[in-house]
C-alpha cells in the first residue's frame, strides 16, 4: 500500500518486473517465465493501461527492459532499480 501512495508508477512497474522475475524465474532467452497482460500490469501496479503501456515502451527504449510480444526482459537491472527509489512526494 505504501508503493501505490508514494512510488511513482515507472518505479511500481520496475518493482513489479522484479517480484514476477523473483517469484517465476527467467526461460533460456532471459525473459520472464511468466505473461502477463499489460491490463494486468496495471491493475497489479494501480495504474491506467495507457499509463503502464507507456511506461513500458519507454523503459524499452531506454534498453532496460526487452520486450518480445508479451515476453519481458530485464536488461538492465542496475539502472532499472533506481526507478523503485523514487517516490511522488513534494519537498
């Protein structure tokens, strides 16, 4: 509950990469051995679809994540954790 009022939603979508990456494991390619509709990403996250979809594509062309249909990928968990870190909070 915490994420949804304080984590901005690029950082609940990474978060959710790595808790099905942790819970499911990856497949020989490196994706996530789990599909999971963008819908229900958002719902998982408490976001619009467009919001997720688009998040989505921008971590894709960022190369922190690899996309092949609804397979995902991380590629880069190093910067893909620093989105987890920031919150919405106003100083």
């Amino acid at each position: 509950m915490r994420n949804l009022a304080h984590m901005q939603v690029k950082g609940r979508v990474a978060q959710a990469f790595f808790a099905l990456q942790q819970k499911f494991g990856v497949n020989a390619e490196g994706f996530i051995n789990f599909t999971l509709s963008r819908q229900d990403l958002a719902s998982l996250v408490g976001a619009t679809y467009e919001t997720v979809f688009r998040i989505i594509n921008e971590l894709s062309q960022e190369q922190l994540i690899r996309l092949d249909g609804k397979n995902i990928a991380i590629a880069n968990a190093d910067k893909l954790i620093q989105f987890t870190n920031e919150t919405d909070e106003s100083p």
